[in-house]
C-alpha cells in the first residue's frame, strides 16, 4: 500500500511567538491524521468503538527539521511502522515545498499506540480488524 497523505493548512491560532507552528498542534494534527489513515482503510474510528476496541497513545518521539508557518500548505504522511502483539506503531511525517517546489520532510514522528477495551478493563491483543486496516508494516523512518 502507498504513503496516505493527510492535507493540513496552517492555521492562525497554530502559530506561535516565533511564527512556527506550536509542537502541540503536531500532536493533533497526527491524531487526526491516524483517524484519516484508518478510514482510507475502511475503519472508521466509530467502527472500531463499536466492535469493542479502542487505542491509548502510549509513546511519542518527534524530530523536527524546520518550522513550518501560517497559510502553509503541508501534508502529514502516515504509514505503519510495526504491529505487535498488544501494541502497534505509525509513522508520521510532515512534509512542505521547499523554496523549488520540492517536497521535503520538516517534521518525522513515531508513535505508539496500545489497543484497550472500550468497557475499561486493559489491553488487548490487536484484533483482525484493526490489522487488517493498518496493513503491512511500511516504516517512514528507521528503527
């Protein structure tokens, strides 16, 4: 499976003091970017509560390179970087034009999400359902 691509423009209220967007609304933008990633694979979010399932973030790394500002156009590319037992990973990456028109990557993040049941009581194994939809492990950055 190709790279899904979320579009993201930059936001006023996104940008801070020094006219880059605050690393807080990388966070959200990689939430709903996941819930996008999901649904182009045919699992909405809503489907997934309802069979039973959800997922708790549990561990984010993120590398920025550059900032990106106000009326920017990007994109948040997300690919599955593993899939465990209990756990699974997605990649993250957001990518702008450059000053020639070329795509480049200012942001790279891994995060780590734990599958739980919807009624509270723990973990549980990573169901066909949600590995179905995240699909063959594709990582956008090394390990």
């Amino acid at each position: 499976m190709s790279t899904f691509e979320f579009p993201v423009r930059v936001r006023y209220h996104e940008v801070d003091a020094q006219g880059v967007v605050f690393n807080a609304w990388y966070l959200a933008w990689f939430d709903e970017a996941m819930t996008e990633f999901l649904e182009s694979r045919s699992l909405t979010y809503r489907g997934m509560l309802d069979a039973g399932y959800d997922v708790q973030l549990v561990h984010t790394e993120i590398d920025w390179s550059a900032g990106v500002g106000w009326g920017e156009d990007v994109v948040v590319a997300v690919a599955t970087a593993w899939i465990g037992r209990t756990s699974f990973a997605l990649d993250f990456q957001v990518r702008a034009l450059d000053d020639t028109g070329h795509r480049v990557v200012t942001c790279d993040c891994r995060t780590v999400y734990v599958v739980v049941d919807v009624d509270g009581s723990g973990k549980r194994d990573v169901p066909p359902l949600i590995s179905n939809a995240l699909g063959a492990p594709e990582p956008l950055r090394g390990p």
